[in-house]
C-alpha cells in the first residue's frame, strides 16, 4: 500500500469517527429532550417520529456502508441496515403520512416490524460466525432459555394486551405483532448467548444487548399502556436511538478475537438452573392466580428441555470417564494397552485358573534408527511394530506397550505353543533395511508356575530379558571379532578361504541333521569358519612345502589349535567356539591332538568340524595331493569311523551327503557348493597312515 494510499485511509477512518461523533451527540440530545419531556412541550407531537426515524435512518445508512465497505461480518451489517432504514421509513410514514398509519397492520407499522425479522437474521448470521463447534448441551440451553422467556412474556405481558383487544382478526394480528416481534428478539439473542456459552464476543455480545433494548423498551411501553397508564412512548422512545448508538459503534470498531468456546465450564450450570428455578417459579405462581395455558405449556416445555440436556450432561460426563479410563490404559502412540492396563491384566491372570506367559520386549538397534531417521520415522516404526505384534498375539493373548522401545504380550496358550507363539512375536518386532537392523530381546516367565506375584513376575522376565540382551550384544561382539579374523586370514591365506567356507557349511548341514539346537548349530558354524585361524602362526614356508614335514615342523603345525583358542579367547562371545575349534583335530580313538581326548570327551562340534575337515582335504586339489572323487571320499570316512571319527557322525554326513548327491555322482564341490547352505569344509586324516598332510587337517 502507498503513503497516499495510507493517508486517504486515514482521512477516511477521520470523516467517519466525526461523524459517528455528531451522531452521538444528537442521540444525546435527543435524549435529554425526551427526558425533559421537552418533545412534549416544545415540539409538535410529529417531530418525535421525525426525529427518531431521522436518527434510525443515520444508523442504518453507516450500518449499510459497514457491510459494503468492510469484509467481515458483511451479511449480518447489510441485513441490520436495511432493517433500521425500514424501520426509520416507518418512523417517517407515521409523521409525514398520518393517513397511511391507519390500523394495524399499515404501511409505517409493516415497514417498522420489518426490523425484527432482519435483527433475529442477523443475530443468527452473527452467531454462525462466532460458533465453530456445535454442542447439543448449549442449544438446548439456549432453546430451554428462549422458552422460559417466551413463558413469563405469555404469562405476564401478553394477557393485559390481549385484554383490550377488540375488532377483526386482522387487527388482533397486528396488535399482538410488536409483542410478538420483541420477544422473538430476545428469545433469539438469549439462545445465541446461550449457544456460544456465554463466551459471545464483543460483536455478538453488543448486538444482543442492542436488540433487547429495543425489545425492552417497546415491551414496557405495550404493558405500561395496556394496564392503564399513560403512554410512555414518547419518555422511552429515544432509548431505540441509544440502540441504534451502539450497532453503530460496534460496527465499526475493529473486531478483537475472541476465546474459544467451551462447553466443560462449571459457570454453564448456573443458566439452566435460572432457566430451571424461573420455569418452576412461574408453574408455582399458578396456585395463588391464574395462569395462561400459554405460559404454562412454555413453562412446562422449557423444564422438559432442561431434564433432557441434564440427561445428556450425564452421558457426556459417564462417555468423558470411560474415555478417561481408556486413555489410562492404553499407550497413545500405538493404541495397544500400557503398563497400568498390563500390571492389571497379570494381577487378573494370577488369580484366575490356567497359564499365562509373560513376555518382555526390549529393541535391540531402535535408538541408532532414531538418530539415523529422526523421532518422526522412530514413532512411526514403534507404531508399525505395536501393529504387528497386536496382529501377532490375536486370538492368542494381549499386546502392550510400555514405553519408549519397550513391549509385552500375555499369552494364554499351551506350553506346546508357546516356542511358536514367542517366536511370531519376535519376527512381529523384527525389521530390517538399508543401514538398520531393529529385532528384540526378550524374558519370559510362566504364570502361576513360575511366580506367583505380580512384581516376581515382572523381575523375573525382566532378568531374562536383559541375560539374552546381553548374550547378543556379545554376540553381535563376537561377530565383528570373526569378520575381522576371517578377513585377516584371507589377506594372510587367500587360498584358505573356499576352505573355510566349505567346511562351515557342511557343519551346518551335518549339525542340524544331529538335531542340534539353533544356538549350538551356530557355535559350530562359526567354529568352522575359524579352525584353521591358528595357521596364520605357522610360518608359510610350513604350510606350502610340498614334502613331507619333520618332527619339529609336525610339532610346530599341530600348535595350530592352540593358537587359535587362545585367539578367540579374546572375545568372550567367542569362547565357546575357541574350545570347539581346541579340539578339531582330536581323534575318536584318542590319538589326535593337542589333547589326546578320547570318544565322548571330544565336543560333538569338534567331532563333526573333524569329518568335514577331513572330506573337503580329500575332495579338494592340495599342492601336496591331488582331490579324489567323492564316492571315494566317503568310503574313506566310513571305514575311519570309529578310530580318526565318530561313527554317528560319519553316519550323520554320509547321509547328508548322498541324500544331495545327483546320480551318478558328481564332484564334490559341485554337489555342495550348489545344494548345500553352506559350503564343503576340510577333515582329518584316516586311521594309521595318515593319507592327508597334517598341513591341511
């Protein structure tokens, strides 16, 4: 906007408060005519319509020019100015025109109760722009309220008018009209208020008050002439003018905002108790004189109202708690119950028959994918999992949330189901991508066999919980520390390496078919991978020598295992492999190294790394000793069962072994390589003569 703009503006805004500036003075002075009684003595009788239709007229030229002028509230200001310059013609009409203001229904009467209607329409458009949110307790307020009013006005107003009714039917309609208007007017003001819970603004407030002024003061004026007083008109008439003041001045102030509607304040039970105590009051007053059926069915209707949104209050207060409780019980970002909602339902489960299985959930990898990906993409992950699990555990048991990374389910399933169940549960919690692996941890306890108690239970699973967590933090330890010594020895030993990787798979394979657990397949895998991590000890000139090796050097070769306990040693997480990688070269009978143990002494990993070895050499072109076939190979296991091997093992791999073998026999790293999950691992050498270089055992 330009500085000239910006002054024209300003001159504007100037003009404009001037002149509502000398249109408050005339409403004063017009005012303290009337009080005076000065329009009475001083002036014709005519000149109190000319004047008040002249101020009327004023008010609603500036209303009119607000509504065209300004944006805001536009209808609402256009609807009241046409009603005040309605009105203000009437007003004239009825000085200048005396001949046309004959009955009750003529010209200046219809042209002035043409304001009623525009002034409810306006209220209403005001109250439209006030209300963002309907609450059906704050309408019936407001329709009970409308109808008390409505109630006292039949009872005490309307019977003295009616009283000195005479005439046709037209004319009663046009005497009871005014009435009828006025209380329309502040029945629809008193049921805005109501609706906005007496939070009306200033706008809507002012506007109101404005309304029912008018409607006051000509209320008091048909009751004061209907009961056999003088007219008092002429003394109240310029209060309409002080009316008309005020939507001016509202109009063209600037609207502040206003604060929110609320329907939860305590202020709003004193209205319905004015509403209840007035309609009652008014029922009462039936027994000392006569009521009108009129008030009494309004009274009536507004008491039925008031027991109706009571009722609802009730409802909304009972929905309100039973939210309350939900929303105490259950975890808000992934909607599963919280730990209020578990340490109940485990107090429940103690006491009630059958088992139940706690189990405890704790992330392994969320933080690091929370400061990857931002909170954001963590609360949608923790909600994405909460999904899962809750899926997971359906028809099976409950899932909650405990808080940050941390989850439970309370399985009621037979102890036959339960591996199953734990186990959907972890994969229900597992996820993984580009750079994050998110799986969990977890503690299980039985309940009633285990404990018995709720705080038992919870530190009990608790315990388990944080063991198996740090079983896999070692074990994620001894991860790294295995990658780290098979890179060494591939940089060290480059033609160790399908070596190695042979005889990892074929353990696996071997290991399962045994009936291994999970935990002892893997420490045989990975003792598989790393037996041979001792040779990067023995000098290369050893290893390579395509001659037969010397005492010393035999000596020196078989410290390889040693070695590589003492390497793995390192890593507590690799501990158990080490002992297992100790002992692969001992023999059933007790003539192998470094320990010389005998049959089941040796650790059935060893024993089984001890056959695969043994396999992979043979099968295997060594620069010392050319591969033979495969079918060769195990023959040669099966007859050193029971001397270099463990015959239930050689047994276990022959098995393994020919149940992958295609017809007819193919070599052996085609058969493993391609059918196998892992890959063809290195043995020992047979009973007596040792047919393998101690090199490669």
């Amino acid at each position: 906007m330009t500085a000239a703009q910006n002054t024209d503006r300003t001159h504007t805004r100037g003009r404009l408060a001037a002149l509502r500036g000398l249109y408050a003075v005339a409403v004063a002075a017009y005012a303290t005519l009337s009080l005076t009684g000065a329009t009475q003595s001083w002036l014709p009788h005519s000149a109190a319509h000319w004047i008040a239709g002249a101020l009327l007229g004023v008010a609603g030229a500036l209303c009119l020019l607000r509504g065209i002028a300004i944006p805001g509230y536009r209808f609402a200001w256009l609807v009241i100015g046409g009603g005040l310059l309605s009105w203000a013609t009437g007003e004239a009409l009825f000085a200048g025109a005396p001949s046309l203001a004959k009955g009750p229904l003529s010209v200046p009467n219809v042209l002035s109760l043409a304001f009623y209607p525009s002034a409810c329409v306006a209220t209403m458009a005001f109250l439209r722009a006030r209300v963002g949110t309907f609450f059906t307790t704050l309408w019936l307020d407001g329709l009970a309220g409308a109808l008390s009013v409505c109630a006292l006005v039949a009872a005490f107003l309307f019977p003295p008018v009616l009283a000195h009714l005479n005439g046709s039917t037209l004319d009663v309609v046009g005497a009871v009209s005014y009435p009828l208007g006025d209380l329309l007017l502040v029945a629809s003001g008193l049921f805005a208020m109501a609706m906005t819970g007496w939070r009306p603004g200033r706008v809507l407030a002012s506007v109101c008050a404005a309304f029912a002024l008018v409607a006051v003061t000509d209320s008091f004026s048909l009751w004061w002439a209907a009961t056999g007083h003088a007219a008092a008109e002429s003394k109240v008439q310029w209060l309409w003018t002080v009316a008309a003041l005020t939507l001016v001045e509202v109009a063209w102030r600037p609207s502040r905002r206003t604060a929110p509607i609320n329907n939860a304040s305590l202020r709003l039970l004193l209205f319905p108790v004015v509403v209840s105590l007035t309609a009652l009051g008014l029922l009462l007053s039936g027994l000392v004189h006569s009521l009108e059926l009129a008030g009494y069915e309004l009274a009536v209707s507004a008491l039925v109202l008031i027991v109706v949104r009571l009722a609802l209050t009730v409802l909304e207060n009972i929905q309100m708690a039973d939210s309350s409780k939900r929303e105490a019980l259950t975890d808000a970002l992934t909607g599963l119950g919280n730990r209020r909602k578990l340490m109940s339902d485990v107090e429940d489960a103690i006491e009630r028959e059958g088992t139940n299985v706690l189990a405890l959930f704790d992330l392994d990898g969320f933080k690091g994918y929370n400061d990857t990906f931002g909170h954001p993409a963590g609360d949608s992950l923790l909600t994405r999992l909460g999904r899962a699990l809750n899926e997971s555990v359906h028809g099976h048991g409950t899932a909650y949330r405990l808080g940050g990374d941390e989850f439970c389910v309370l399985l009621q399933v037979p102890s036959a189901q339960l591996p199953d169940r734990i186990a959907a549960s972890v994969k229900a919690l597992s996820e993984h991508g580009k750079g994050f692996v998110v799986a969990p941890s977890y503690g299980s306890v039985v309940i009633p066999t285990e404990v018995n108690d709720v705080s038992a239970a919870f530190q009990l699973a608790d315990q388990r919980l944080y063991s198996q967590k740090g079983e896999r933090r070692r074990a994620r330890e001894g991860e790294q520390v295995r990658d780290a010594l098979i890179q060494a020895l591939r940089e060290r030993r480059p033609d160790l390496d399908e070596h190695l990787g042979g005889v990892a798979r074929l353990a696996h394979a071997v290991a399962r078919r045994l009936g291994m657990s999970p935990t002892e397949v893997d420490e045989v895998t990975r003792a598989a991978e790393l037996h041979d991590i001792g040779k990067m000890a023995v000098p290369d000139a050893i290893l390579e020598k395509p001659a037969g090796l010397d005492e010393a050097e035999t000596h020196l070769i078989r410290q390889h295992t040693i070695i590589g306990e003492r390497i793995l040693a390192v890593s507590p997480a690799l501990r158990a492999v080490g002992l297992l990688v100790r002992h692969s070269h001992e023999r059933y009978d007790g003539h192998g190294y470094p320990d010389g143990l005998v049959g089941d002494e040796i650790p059935l990993g060893s024993r089984i790394i001890a056959a695969c070895d043994a396999f992979d050499a043979m099968t295997t072109d060594r620069p010392y000793q050319p591969a033979i076939p495969v079918g060769e190979a195990l023959d040669e296991l099966r007859r050193c069962a029971g001397g270099q091997f463990d015959p239930l093992v050689i047994h276990a791999f022959c098995t393994e072994a020919e149940s992958l073998m295609p017809e007819p026999r193919e070599p052996a790293t085609e058969v493993f390589e391609e059918a196998w999950t892992l890959a063809p691992p290195a043995p020992l050498l047979p009973d007596g003569v040792e047919a393998v270089d101690q090199r490669q055992d």
